[in-house]
C-alpha cells in the first residue's frame, strides 16, 4: 500500500499543472473547491510519507533526501492551497511551482556552502566504494560542478514558472509547467549522464593484481621506466600483457607447484609474480642468493626463476624466456583469474640468524594494506612517479614499490636507488620515494649542513626501522620533505605512521587496526591484514595515550640481564649517540665464560676529526668513560669495534649475527 501511495503521488507531481488547467479551466472548478482538493492531497502525502518513514527508520536514515523531498512538497502544497483558499486567488496553485524550484534551490545552495554537497551525498549513497577511494577528490569537484549547474537550472526555471504564473495564460503556465520544464529537467539528466561518462574514463582508478583485466588500462599507458624517467625508456600496459603471456608459457612448461623468485630487475619481477598467481603457483620470495642459502631452501619439487646470474644449472632466467616465447594476441589478452584469498606468498627472512624462515601471506591482505595507503595519500602519489631503494622480496618493497604502483598506475622505476648520488638525478620532475632509515642516513650524511638535493616537489615513505628525530631533521633540510614513516613487520603488515613535523615521536594507528598493551607491556595488534582472529602480539614495548597514539619503548627482546641486572640495549646505543660523536651504533649482548655487551660504531665526521691517529685503546677508554655518567661499570660494553660502515642489509636492519662476526676475530 505505501508503494502504491508512493506512485500514486508521484504521478499526481508530475501532472499537477495539467490537473490544475484541467479543473480550473476545462471543468471551470471554483477555486476554492480546488484548493480543498489541492488540501487533502498534501495531507494525505504528509501522512504517506511520515508513516513510511517510521516503518523503516533506517532506511529513511540512509536516504534522507528521499524522504525530506516529498515531505517539503506536500507543506508547500499545504500552504498554497490554504492562502489559495481563504483568498480566493488562484495564483497561489499557480506559484506551486515556483516554490518547489527555490527550495530545491536553497537545498542545493546550502550544500554547497556547507559540503559534501547534495549531489556527492546522494552518489556516495549509491556507490558505497566512492568513499575513501582514490576517486573521491575527483568525484566531488565533479559533483560540485553538477551542484552549481543545478542551481543556475533552478532559478532560470523559477524564474520563468513565475513569469507564466503572473504574465501568461492558464493554458501557458500548465503547457511549460506541466510539459516543457519536465522536458528541460530530462535534458538535464541526459547531458549529465553522457559528461559523466567521459569524466569517469579520465577519473584515476584501481586495478590491482588480482582484479585487473586486459582492458583495465590502454594498450600505451605508460607502468614503468628505465633510470632517469625523461630519458629513459619506457613499458606501457601492452608490454605488461605481452610479458605476463611469455611467462604463463614458461610457467605452464613445467608441472612444478612451487617457484622461487628472486629478482632484481622490478619490470621481471612484476611480470613474473603476476604469471606465476594466474598460474596458481606458490610463490617463495628471497633476498637472499647466496649458493648456501639457495640450498636450504631449495628441493627438487620447487623452480628456481631470477634474473640473476647463480650457481645452479637449473634456475630459469627471465631473460632467456622473454627472448623464448612469442604469444599470440589471444594469449596476451587473456588474463587469468587470481583469486586473493587462495595465493600462497612465502616471504623469506635473509637466513643471517638461524635457518631461513618463511612467513606465508596472501593478496588478499596485501590489498587490503594498499587500499588504506590509497585512502590516505593515493593523490601524493598519482601526482609523482616512484623510485626505490627497497628491495621487492620484502614485504614492505613489495607493497610500496611493486602492489601499489601498478594498482594506481603511478609509473615506478625499473631498477633501486642504491646509491646516495643517484637523488641528484632526480630533478627532472615530482618523484615518490619509497627508502629505509638507514639509507636515507647515508644519504643524508654526504651532506653538509647547507646543502640540499635539487628536487622538485618530492614525498618520502620509510619504513623498516624507526627515524630518530635527528635523522629526521636531517633529511627535511636535504629533501625538503619530513619522511613519512610506516611501522609494520612481515608478520602484521601496516601498523601504524608518523610524521614527525606533524605528531612528534607518537605513532597514529591505521583506521582498520585496534591496538592494545599486553600483560607484558608490548604492543597487541588485530587489524584486516593478519589472519589469525586473536590478532598478533608484537615484542615492542609500548605506551598507549588516551587519543589512541602511542610510543615505542624498544623491543622486549633489547632487555638483556648482564650479572642479573638488567640493561635495555637501545638505551645504551642512544646515550653513545647523544656524545655527538657517533653516526651510528648497534649494541649487542655475547657470551663465552659469562654475557656482556660489546658495541659496533661508526663515527661521524666529527668523531674521526676528534680520535684522527689515536689507538683504538683510547677509543675505548673514551666511550667507556663517558657511558659511567649513567651505568655501572658491569653494564658498559667490554668489547668495541669503529668501522666505517655498520653491516645492515638491503632492508638497513643489522642482524646480529653480522655484528657478532666482527667480535670474532682477534683484535689486532
């Protein structure tokens, strides 16, 4: 029945310059008859409408407009049938009209001044993806340029509703009121819909791994390019679809499940991993080539495939199978279904410590990591292109230089950044960069206090370690720019960020993670992103504040009992960096008769000036001096290495196991 009253007003909408020529003209209807006709109508759709509306509350909550629209026409019409009535004056009826176009024109108005503007409103309503997605900027400038449109419509047609009302006929007012203005009002639509078309073609948009399809993009569009990107060559979408197909051939040669994929060369990579899930194969990512490593992991049941020049007959190279196979357009253009739920990644730790251990993940959840980046900085990116200094095998390079780009669209570089000089390139245009700590300290440090790189407009991501505050000043007097860093691990993905030129030391929680202190003082985490529903207990130590941020205190693993007292080793490493001496320090804990501390640093240039043809014995004695100011003599490291360079990996993380190698030779 509310359906049936819903139409049947409706109808009676539409039509109601046509009923009212028709009764006041055709059947030359008193005018107060009229008006008490016109006065039960707006009573009856009042009525309508509110009972709807407290029959499903929700869904009235949900499309306001919906329900507001038809309640101000049936006051509207309430009152001009009442002043219609005790005047006597049909002009009222008339003036209908011209009263529904200034209030919608009031409505629209007001959202415009107040946004998100009505016509954003009611699309987010219908297309619930609009919201957070990287489209959203450009959806609502487009809908506010529909506003406005709609706005000029209304007091054009006001206007003239309200000259046929005073200047014209009956039979005028209802042939434009009741007719043309309708007609205007589907022109209207008409246009808006075929601009809309062409705006949405131009509008970026997602297509991730596991979602796109050969049309996601044009044959030209331009993913990746080599070295300097204004003279470098380039690889567009064709060429994507065309190297996807090479690979699926290779792939499809060979009935093995499991694949090893090392790859230097970030287009290889791309194109291989992409074949290898069309395939549904499991992929097993690694840094590490080394001939020891390989064996571990190795077994005859799994494909070796690199880039890479290694001592095993059997690896496949990519380029070998680039130059092998020729597909067909047919074979190009067809693209496998990937589903995200059922890949299988493993992610290798580098084997420095212990055997190598593989952390299984799924597109699933490294997709749900890049739609939150998107949601938060997808305009920096679409507005740069990206380099690196990451490697893809990890889970952070692999997010940020390999998923997200090619979901986006943004172009990447096909080689890393591994050198500091190779920014001073990068002056041809706005970049992305994606780095770690520790390679933007060496960057950072070939600098003196005034000199900064020529970039452009850059926008710094680090993650794999945290920024100390100097090394954050530090790097916005050289880029320009305060990076930007992401706290997360293989195990859990994203966690958390921070700006520091924004929110200090504190760390932000992703909108999709909850966070609490365990019993034992370290960081619980249950987010999208981990698959386990009880969530993952980190081994970082932290302090959590009222608004949801929180510190880091260190891992729970960095407290170490040296003669039962126990010492965090971050804060040995920090009071040696405050000397103003040091560039670099990694504090580690080593046994033989019984455990102590031994330190590895790395001097800055004030440092070496200081001890330039000193022993290291007074080195020594230095450093252990300075640290009595706040240990005792049991907690001050017993053993010390200077070297020019701490041993991090690609990811800059210092492993213990390397430091320790150092203590393992004599001293000279």
């Amino acid at each position: 029945m509310k359906t049936f009253f819903k139409v049947l007003f409706s109808v009676l909408a539409i039509l109601y310059p046509v009923l009212v020529f028709t009764l006041l003209v055709v059947f030359k209807l008193p005018v107060r008859v009229l008006s008490l006709c016109a006065i039960i109508l707006a009573l009856a759709l009042f009525i309508s409408v509110a009972a709807a509306r407290s029959g499903n509350m929700e869904k009235d909550k949900n499309f306001a407009f919906a329900v507001v629209r038809p309640l101000i026409m049936s006051v509207l019409l309430l009152v001009a049938a009442l002043a219609c009535f005790f005047t006597n004056q049909s002009i009222f009826i008339k003036l209908y009209a011209v009263a529904i176009s200034a209030v919608m024109l009031v409505l629209f108005l007001v959202t415009l001044v107040f946004p998100p503007n009505i016509i954003y409103t009611i699309a987010t309503l219908l297309d619930k993806s609009i919201n957070g997605s990287v489209k959203a900027p450009y959806v609502e400038k487009y809908c506010r340029k529909v506003c406005i449109a709609w706005c000029i419509f209304f007091v054009i047609n006001g206007a003239i509703s309200a000259y046929t009302a005073f200047c014209t006929s009956d039979l005028v007012w209802s042939v434009y009121n009741g007719g043309i203005s309708y007609g205007l009002l589907g022109l209207m639509f008409v246009i808006e819909f075929f601009i809309r078309k062409q705006v949405d073609r131009k509008m970026p948009a997602v297509h991730t791994i596991t979602t796109f399809t050969a049309d996601s993009r044009s044959d030209d569009y331009i993913l990746c390019y080599d070295g300097i990107r204004s003279r470098g060559s380039v690889k567009t979408w064709y060429d994507f679809l065309t190297d996807c197909a090479r690979m699926r051939m290779c792939i499809e040669a060979y009935d093995k499940k499991d694949w090893i994929l090392h790859c230097e060369d970030y287009w290889y990579f791309l194109v291989t991993f992409v074949a290898l899930l069309q395939c549904r194969k499991t992929i097993h990512l690694t840094q590490n080539i080394a001939d020891s490593f390989i064996r571990e992991i190795k077994t005859p049941e799994r494909m070796f495939i690199t880039d890479q020049q290694v001592n095993d007959s059997d690896a496949i190279q990519i380029a070998d199978v680039m130059e092998r196979y020729n597909p067909v357009d047919r074979q190009i253009r067809m693209t496998p279904h990937i589903d995200a739920e059922n890949t299988d990644i493993r992610m290798y730790t580098s084997g420095s410590t212990g055997k190598p251990k593989a952390v299984r993940q799924r597109m699933k959840e490294f997709e749900l990591d890049n739609a939150f980046i998107i949601s938060k900085w997808g305009q920096e990116l679409l507005s740069r292109y990206l380099v690196t200094t990451v490697s893809q095998h990890h889970i952070y390079g692999f997010l940020f230089g390999i998923s997200l780009p090619f979901s986006l669209g943004v172009p990447f570089r096909r080689t890393r950044i591994t050198i500091p000089e190779e920014f001073e390139l990068l002056n041809d245009d706005k970049y992305m960069i994606i780095a770690t700590p520790a390679f933007l300290k060496r960057t950072v440090d070939t600098y003196t206090e005034n000199e900064t790189l020529p970039l452009e407009d850059c926008f710094i991501f680090t993650s794999g370690g945290a920024v100390s505050e100097e090394l954050a000043k530090r790097v916005t007097e050289v880029f320009g720019f305060c990076p930007l860093e992401v706290y997360g691990s293989t195990e859990t993905s994203g966690i958390a960020y921070r700006k520091q030129s924004v929110n200090g030391l504190k760390w932000t929680p992703f909108d999709n993670a909850k966070i609490w202190k365990g019993d034992d003082g370290c960081l619980r985490i249950i987010s999208p992103y981990i698959k386990d529903p009880e969530g993952f207990a980190t081994a970082d130590m932290v302090t959590i504040f009222d608004d949801g941020t929180f510190l880091l205190n260190g891992r729970a693993d960095s407290i170490v009992k040296i003669e039962e007292k126990r010492i965090s080793l971050p804060e040995v490493e920090s009071r040696i960096l405050e000397s103003d001496l040091v560039s670099d320090v990694k504090v580690i804990a080593l046994e033989d008769r019984r455990q102590y501390l031994a330190a590895v640093i790395e001097l800055n240039e004030k440092g070496k000036q200081k001890f330039r043809g000193e022993r290291k014995l007074v080195l020594n004695r230095y450093f252990h001096d300075y640290l009595t100011q706040w240990f005792e003599n049991v907690l001050i490291p017993k053993k010390w290495r200077f070297v020019d360079h701490i041993p991090t990996d690609v990811q800059g993380k210092k492993h213990k196991d390397e430091i320790a190698a150092l203590f393992a030779a004599e001293e000279d």
